[in-house]
C-alpha cells in the first residue's frame, strides 16, 4: 500500500510540473486596489492553497463542535449511570413475579 502512495504521489507530482511548464505565461491580478504581475501557475496555485486552507478552517470548527456535543454527551450518561446505580442501591430489587408455566383445565 505504501508503495501505491507514493507512485500516485509521483504522478501527481509530475502532473503539476506539466502544468507549471505549459502555464509560464505572466498575468495581471486585480485585488481590490493592488495590481500584481505573476505568472499563471503561481495565481492558480495560490487561490487553490487558499481556498483548501478556508475549507480546513471551516471543517476545524465542525470538528470542535461536535467534539464538544460528545463530550457533553458523555458527561450526561455518566450523570445518568450514577444516577440509576444511586437509585439502585436505594431501593432494594422486587422479587420477580414467577408465571405459572402449566394451563389449568
């Protein structure tokens, strides 16, 4: 498995460096009042850095968010196991109701 990790990475690899050498070609960015000259490869590969590090930073706060929903969670059924073992040591155990296993006629 590690192997096939590292040929995919390879031809990955290998892929960007096409892109980059087709892609040399310098283009003008606009943001906002700045006015950058760099080449294609660089803006394409700085928006997609940017937008992968937005979509981490979202998905961190999903993931913190429901670490603490378990955690709360956690802590109301362990509220609740001592609640039932406290309520259990209170009340003494009811014999069971034994059922006739035989039909009368």
């Amino acid at each position: 498995m590690p192997y096939i990790l590292l040929v995919c990475a390879l031809a990955f690899a290998f892929l960007i460096a096409m892109f980059a050498v087709q892609n040399s070609t310098v283009v003008t960015v606009n943001l906002l009042m700045w006015n950058i000259e760099a080449s294609l490869v660089l803006v394409i590969l700085g928006t997609a850095i940017v937008g992968f590090l937005s979509a981490l930073t979202l998905q961190l706060f999903v993931q913190l968010k429901l670490r603490y929903q378990l955690h709360k969670a956690q802590r109301r059924i362990n509220q609740l196991e001592a609640d039932l073992t406290k309520h259990q040591e209170i009340l003494p155990e009811e014999p069971a109701l034994e059922q006739e296993g035989t039909i009368q006629s």
